[in-house]
C-alpha cells in the first residue's frame, strides 16, 4: 500500500492539488482518467485501449486523438501536430 500512496502524493504534487486518489482496478479507469483531465487537455489514446480508459477520456471532454495500435510514427506525428496548435487538436 506505501507505493500506492506514493503514487497519490506524487500524482497530487503533479497536478498542483491538495490530494490525489488511486484506484487499482480497471474498471475504475472511467473515473480516474475523468478526474485527472479536463476539457482543456489532449489524450492521444491507442485504438486498442480498454473500454474504462476510453469512457474516462470520453468524460473528461478532453480532446481525443486516436493512433493505430503499434504505430509510434503516427503518435508521434499527433503529439507533434497537438503542440503547434497549442494543445487543440
């Protein structure tokens, strides 16, 4: 449990809050993807993530780019295109 909490106070030290929280299971993915982000941020998100991620992505409003699986090329290509226009896709 002390890595997780670690992991909390590192995550809240990251974001510039008070407190942070970790969940462990994947279905709690929707709710702590949701939380982190915001509709200010941008998720480049592989094709193949899990059903949890997506909805949380989804949930936050955050902007969404999506890659083909194993395509770091493209990836790279939609973190690059993110950061010249300022962060909207």
């Amino acid at each position: 449990m002390e890595i997780h909490m670690e992991l909390e106070r590192r995550l809240a030290e990251f974001k510039q809050v008070r407190k942070s929280s970790f969940f462990r299971a994947a279905s709690r993915n929707a709710g702590t993807v949701s939380a982190i982000l915001g509709k200010e941020d941008v998720v480049i998100s592989d094709e193949l993530n899990h059903a949890s991620i997506i909805d949380g992505c989804r949930l936050s409003r955050a902007a969404i780019k999506v890659f083909p699986h194993r395509t770091s090329t493209r990836r790279a290509r939609s973190s690059r295109t993110c950061q010249r226009r300022s962060g909207s896709c």
